[in-house]
C-alpha cells in the first residue's frame, strides 16, 4: 500500500516518530491482516531506533505471538538487540542462540552468530 510504503521511506530516512505513526495509522485503519505483522514490526524497529528498547520489545513479541508471520526470525533478532541494548546479556544471548536454532535458514543466522561472538 501506499502508506506502508511511505511509512517505510520515514524508517529509511531515519525519521523513526513518523514512521511508527504512520504503521500505527494503518493498524488503526484495520489494516489487511498480512500487512498487521510487518506494521507491527517495523514500529518495532522504529522505537528501537528511538531508544525505547521496551517498547520495542513488547512490538517484537506482539510479532512472535502472530500465528503465522514472515517477520519472526527478525523479530526474534531484534529482541536480542534490545536485549542487549539493555543491557540483559544473558537474556541477549539466550534469544540469539533461538534465532539460530528455530530459522537455521534464515539470512539471520550469521548476524545472530556474529552478536553472540560478541557478546562472550
């Protein structure tokens, strides 16, 4: 949709209130079902991108908790970011580990391998 995708462009250009605005007026708009998750998601990322590491959390987990949805394996990385952010390293790298045992596929992996290096 057009104001997914603007809400998007917001994200990219760094402008994280405007796009978690415009996500959360698609919700509201009572959005297509399979856009829910990903609006979700991205106002996910855009609180982290704020620094409201538990805001984000409770967005990541709202995707978690979607039957069915693309953006788990994401949502899953980007708790343990937030994990992280906060500074709850054990928790951190419990949530990274999932990432590489629940999405072995995933492009994820790597990145989740390569923040629990760090994380040591």
């Amino acid at each position: 949709s057009s104001a997914y995708s603007a809400a998007l462009d917001q994200f990219k250009s760094r402008n994280y209130a405007a796009a978690a605005e415009g996500f959360q007026a698609i919700l509201n708009s009572g959005a297509d079902p399979g856009l829910t998750d990903n609006c979700t998601y991205w106002i996910g990322e855009s609180y982290y991108g704020m620094g409201k590491y538990n805001d984000a959390m409770k967005q990541f987990e709202s995707v978690m908790a979607t039957k069915r949805s693309g953006k788990k394996p994401d949502a899953l990385f980007m708790m343990g970011n937030c994990q992280a952010a906060l500074g709850n390293t054990i928790a951190a790298r419990e949530t990274y580990q999932k990432v590489i045992n629940a999405f072995p596929t995933s492009w994820l992996v790597d990145k989740a391998k390569d923040r629990l290096a760090k994380l040591k």
